[in-house]
C-alpha cells in the first residue's frame, strides 16, 4: 500500500530534524540525507504498527487522509508559506 506524506526538513543546532506531514512524525540526523533516511524508517515503522494494530484506517483519518478510488490520498496542500511574527520587545 502506498501513502504519501510531505517531508519538512530543518537544522536545529548540529542535527537536521526531518518531518513528515500530515502524519507529524519526526526524526533526525546529522545531515538532510540521514534524517531523511530516519524519518522514512519512522514513518514505515509507525505506520505498519498501526495496521498491525488495526488502527490505520483511523490514524489515516485523523490525518485527514480520505479513501478514494481504491487509495489513501493525502489531504490537498493549498499552500507551504514562512510566516514572521513581530513582538514588542
């Protein structure tokens, strides 16, 4: 079965943290391509359990994932933007 999901990635300190959207599991590594690599094998991991569990359908779901056409199809990105908060100081 295939699920897509989006991947973030960003550098916190020495390591690269890596997540993955919508299903909000992260993971690291100390370059992009090694965090990458951990966050796909968090993802694989996180989501077989749940079908080992019987939970997929409803992990998927809460992730607003939909069930069309024979597939799970991830939510539509309408769009990724930086936003900048501006605080008195």
């Amino acid at each position: 079965m295939r699920i897509d999901y989006r991947v973030q990635i960003w550098k916190e300190g020495p390591q690269f943290v890596a997540h993955a959207m919508p299903i909000d599991v992260v993971s690291s590594g100390d370059t992009p391509d090694r965090a990458r690599a951990a966050l796909d094998e968090a993802v694989t991991l996180f989501l077989s359990t749940a079908q080992e569990k019987g939970t997929l359908r409803e992990v998927l779901e809460e992730c607003f994932y939909e069930f069309r056409d024979g597939s799970w199809q991830p939510p539509e990105w309408v769009s990724v933007e930086r936003h900048t908060a501006l605080l008195n100081a």
